[in-house]
C-alpha cells in the first residue's frame, strides 16, 4: 500500500485582520479551507475588499494571517524550518497588477536578480533568462529599462521574472487588468502554458469575466461579515 501523500497546498480556517493605527481592526479575509495540487490553475475571485490580494499576500508570505495555517507538502510555511522569506524566494512567483519591475535595470537584468535572489545564478540562470525571453517575444526589447516598453511587454518581462527560478506556485493578482483585450489574452496564454508544463500551481486573482471563463477552478472569497458593516471608530473620550 502507498503511503497517502499530503496536499501540495492546504489552507486551513484562514482569517487576516489589519490593525490600524487608531486601533481598530478591519476584517479582510475569511476562507475555512482550500486545497490545491500541482498544475491546477484556479480563479480568484470576488468583490472588492474580499480579500484576494490579502489571500495572495499571504500565499506569499508577504503577510502572516492573524489565524489559521498555510500547509505546503503538509509543512506550515510560516513554521521555523521554512520560513516565510525562504519559502517566498524558493518556491513563489508573484505578479502584481502594476508589474513592480524595477526601474533602472533592463528586461534582462530584472530577471537575472530575480533569478539570482533565489539561487539560480551563473550560466543557468542566463540560459533560462534567454530562453524565457525569446518565448516571451521580448528577445528586441532585452536591453531597455521597463519605462521604454508597452505594458504589454513589461507585463511579459514581469511573468518571465515570475517563473525564472521554476517555482511551485505562480500567484497573480490582477495580471492584466491595465491590458487590451489582445495582450491580456496573450499573457493569460503564456502563464497558462508555462505553469502546465512545469506543473506548477497557478493562482490568479481577477475581476474580468473573460479571463475567469479560461479557468476549469474558480474559489469565491465572500467579503467577511464585520467588514460590510464596519463598526464606526468613536472619537477618544476628552479627559
Ligand atoms: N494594509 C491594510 N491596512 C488596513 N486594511 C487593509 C490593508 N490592506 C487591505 N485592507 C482592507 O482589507 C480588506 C481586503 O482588502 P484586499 O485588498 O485584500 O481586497 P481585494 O479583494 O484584493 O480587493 P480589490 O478587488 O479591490 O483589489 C479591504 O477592506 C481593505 O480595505
Ligand atoms: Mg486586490
């Protein structure tokens, strides 16, 4: 008999509250349990507020949820032996809506530093970086900083970035929400086919109907309870 494998990825009574600075707390994200295995690709969606980014952010470890535990292979991401930081630069790949490359390194060299933060570096990491950007039809455009390319070409540049290091998990928020229509297809093409054949998983927070369709699985966030009806902040009584 085998022996029963755990879930690739495994979320389990989520919940994230902010603390702001005059103390209150907004509730913005509230999801019991989610599993994923490796090559699926899901949706990520719900009304503003809902908590997709905060869902990705912690995906990422980028933020650690007020309660609950993200389980990858079984092992909590957060747990000491696999740090947030570690996991983040190990085994994800985000993409933010507004792209994040940074401004004064070419295409090319947004991707080497990316490569080289999670430890691929030397010939490796040039071969997979020209490789990627002749895929991405950014092979012309290699040399130029993300201020001299269409959003288009940033947007590719930044899922190339992504995927350089080969992670486990691709997390997407809003990925083409600043494309046409023609780009936004193209994009959604590329990420789908690389995290199919890597058989990484892919996770695509998005408001538009027509990238929702592609996807086979759509998890809904629910905007949590206390934050449709935020409680009014009361003055600080004078003393
Ligand atoms: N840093 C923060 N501090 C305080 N509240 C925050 C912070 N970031 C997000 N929130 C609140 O948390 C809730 C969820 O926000 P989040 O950005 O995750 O939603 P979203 O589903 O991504 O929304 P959108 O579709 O507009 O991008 C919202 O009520 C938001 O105002
Ligand atoms: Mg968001």
């Amino acid at each position: 008999m085998t022996a029963q494998l755990p879930p690739f990825l495994e979320v389990r009574q989520l919940r994230h509250c902010y603390s702001q600075p005059d103390g209150s707390r907004v509730e913005a994200l509230s999801l019991d349990h989610m599993s994923a295995v490796g090559g699926e690709a899901i949706a990520l969606v719900g009304p503003s507020g809902s908590g997709k980014t905060t869902f990705l952010h912690i995906l990422a470890a980028l933020i650690r949820p007020t309660h609950g535990e993200v389980l990858f292979g079984g092992r909590d991401i957060f747990a000491p032996r696999q740090a947030g930081a570690h996991w983040r630069a190990m085994s994800v790949g985000y993409i933010f809506q507004d792209m994040n490359l940074l401004p004064d390194f070419s295409a090319i060299e947004n991707l080497l530093l990316a490569a080289e933060i999670s430890n691929v570096s030397g010939p490796a990491a040039t071969e997979r970086a020209n490789s990627l950007l002749r895929r991405l039809d950014l092979w012309n455009q290699r040399g130029r900083r993300p201020a001299d390319l269409s959003l288009g070409e940033q947007q590719r540049a930044a899922v190339a970035r992504a995927v350089i290091h080969f992670p486990s998990v691709i997390l997407a928020d809003e990925p083409t929400a600043s494309l046409d229509a023609e780009n936004a297809g193209i994009v959604m093409n590329i990420l789908t086919e690389l995290c199919a054949e890597s058989r990484t998983l892919l996770i695509v927070a998005t408001h538009d109907e027509a990238i929702k369709k592609r996807f086979a699985r759509v998890l809904q966030l629910q905007r949590p309870r206390a934050a449709e009806n935020p409680e009014p902040v009361l003055p600080e009584k004078a003393v």
